[in-house]
C-alpha cells in the first residue's frame, strides 16, 4: 500500500478563513473530476489571518496533483 500525502494551501489576510473553505469546495470538485481514489479534504484555522485548506492524495498520484494544483507544500498523512 502506498503512502498518502496531505498537499496543503496556506491563505494569509482577514478573509483566510473563508479563502481555505471555499478552496475547499474546489478541492473536492477536482477529486469527482480526476476521479481520484481517495476522497480526504479539509480546512484549519490557525488564527484570524491564517488559514488552510488541504486534500490527500496516494503517493503515486502526488505529483500530478502537485503539478496541476500547486499547492504551497506537503507531507506524509498518518490517520
């Protein structure tokens, strides 16, 4: 089994929070998209200007997911 990769998006600012949840929603559109085996998305809220919106992908699909959505960085997922 392959490892899975969380690839994460940082937004910065006032509206961080709303920024990370709506990215969110395309982070999930592109996974029904690419048909994508896994089906892991998220967002945090570090504090009032920072935020993050994240999805998880197996290892082998890393790299075309990087090179398509460009996220800001990423590492190793543990459940």
């Amino acid at each position: 089994m392959s490892r899975k990769i969380k690839l994460i998006w940082d937004f910065r600012g006032p509206a961080s929070a709303k920024t990370a949840e709506h990215h969110e929603i395309h982070l999930k559109e592109y996974i029904i998209i690419e048909k994508l085996p896994l089906n892991i998305t998220g967002f945090n809220i570090i504090n009032d200007m920072h935020a993050t919106a994240f999805m998880v992908v197996e290892e082998p699909n890393m790299i075309k997911v990087r090179d398509a959505l460009k996220p800001h960085r990423g590492e190793v997922y543990s459940e």
